[in-house]
C-alpha cells in the first residue's frame, strides 16, 4: 500500500516514514500543504497522512482542496495533530478526513486506524464488483466481433492467442498468492485483466480486477477468496470458449 505522508516537521516527518516502512508500507512525503496537493494528484497514494498544522496551505485547506477533487476525492484521509483539543477531530471531518489521530503517533493505533480504512476500500470494490457481476456474460461475442470488424480468422488468432497466454498468469497468480508478494499479484492480475478485455470476457475480468484492487491495498489475505472466485469465472469461461470453432 502506497502512503503519502505530508508533514512539515522534518524530524517527525522523517521518524514517522521510517516506522512506517518498517511495518512494509511504501511511504513518500511532502513537506507543506501546496507539495502535498501536488504529490496527490502525481502519486496517486492510497492513503494520505496530513498534518492539520501546514506552511503554504493547511491540512484541512489542503483536504478540502483534495475532497473537491474529482480525482483525489476517494483517497482516504487521516489527519494528525498535535493539538488533542476536542474541536480538532470535528475540524478535520468537517473538512473531509475519513480519519483523525494525535501525536505523538502510537504506531499500532494508527496503523490498525490506516488498515481500517484500506478495508473499507476493498469492501467497496467487492460491492461494487458484486453489483457489476450480475450484468456481467461470461463471453461477449458480439461486442468482440464488433470490435474486430467481423474478421473470423481474427477472432479465431485472437482465441488461440488468449488459450496460450493466460495458463502462465494463472500461475504466476497463484505463485504470487503463496508467496504473498503484493507487487507481482498486482502486475500479473493487471495483465490477466487486460488478456480478458481484450477478448470482452467481461465476468472473468471484474474477479481479475478485483484481485488487482486487492493486492494494490496489500490485502493478500482477501486475495485467496478472490482468487478462487477467478478460477471458477476462469472455468466457466473456457466452457463458453471451446464452443467456439477453432
Ligand atoms: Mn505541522
């Protein structure tokens, strides 16, 4: 999981990112509010840390900035302060923070507070792949053929090409699910979604991206339960495919 950390305190700043690297986050920062906006938009982290007390803009400026962002307006936010006076907290969710901790930081408190927020995330990608699977064909012919001009030997090329290909991604998947390495589940999910839309195998690549999401939040855990889910839309798609004349 990629982390920004804005923070103006070198020292804190600096600290904090090392903790938290520690515990196996890929951690950038930012050093004022007007950097922190900028490294949203070019970083695109999955989590935002944000010093409510900033030069240039403000913490809560800035997240008012990021909230009203089509772009940035889903990442979740988790402000920190120093001060623990009450109106903070309500400060910074009125101006939009998912979240809100104190420092100095407990490490374990803010890191079960980062984790929940990551979950909410995949909650809402699972909910919403639910809610696209069941529209979702297994194989869609007519919108592939539209796409290739109504060429049969294409189609035929296209289906060969995607029978030699995606046996390797599947294990490359289970591999990276084994071995619990994030990126390469991430890189090789990414591509297995991709060989699916290129053949419009629209019910097999939302399960792909689900893993992909997943495995972009760390959640390698999750990634079993989606990964089986994959390999029954996986079977059911060959199913379809070996109709096809080859
Ligand atoms: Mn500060």
């Amino acid at each position: 999981m990629k982390i920004l950390l804005i923070e103006d305190n070198e020292m804190n700043r600096d600290m904090l990112m090392r903790r938290l690297h520690r515990r196996g986050y890929d951690v950038e920062t930012a050093a004022d509010g007007e950097e922190g906006i900028e490294a949203v938009l070019s970083l695109m982290p999955d989590l935002v840390l944000m010093d409510i007390s900033l030069p240039k803009i403000d913490g809560l400026q800035a997240t008012r900035i990021l909230k009203n962002t089509e772009k940035t307006r889903h990442i979740p936010i988790i402000a920190l302060t120093a001060h623990a006076m009450s109106g903070d907290r309500d400060r910074a969710l009125d101006a939009g923070c998912e979240d809100y901790d104190t420092k100095p930081i407990d490490l374990d408190r803010l890191v079960r507070k980062i984790e929940n927020r990551a979950q909410k995330v995949i909650d809402k990608t699972v909910l919403e792949s639910k809610k696209e699977l069941d529209t979702a064909v297994i194989f869609n012919r007519d919108e592939l053929m539209e796409r290739i001009e109504y060429d049969g030997e294409l189609l035929t090329h296209i289906l060969d090409l995607f029978q030699s290909h995606y046996p390797q991604l599947m294990i490359d998947i289970q591999q990276a699910i084994i071995s619990e390495s994030a990126a390469s589940l991430q890189y090789s999910s990414h591509s297995l979604k991709g060989l699916l839309l290129e053949i419009s195998a629209p019910c097999a690549s939302i399960w792909a991206q689900q893993l992909e999401e997943v495995s972009r939040q760390g959640g390698i855990g999750e990634a079993t339960h989606v990964y089986v889910q994959l390999k029954a839309a996986m079977a059911e798609l060959n199913q379809v495919l070996s109709n096809e004349a080859f």
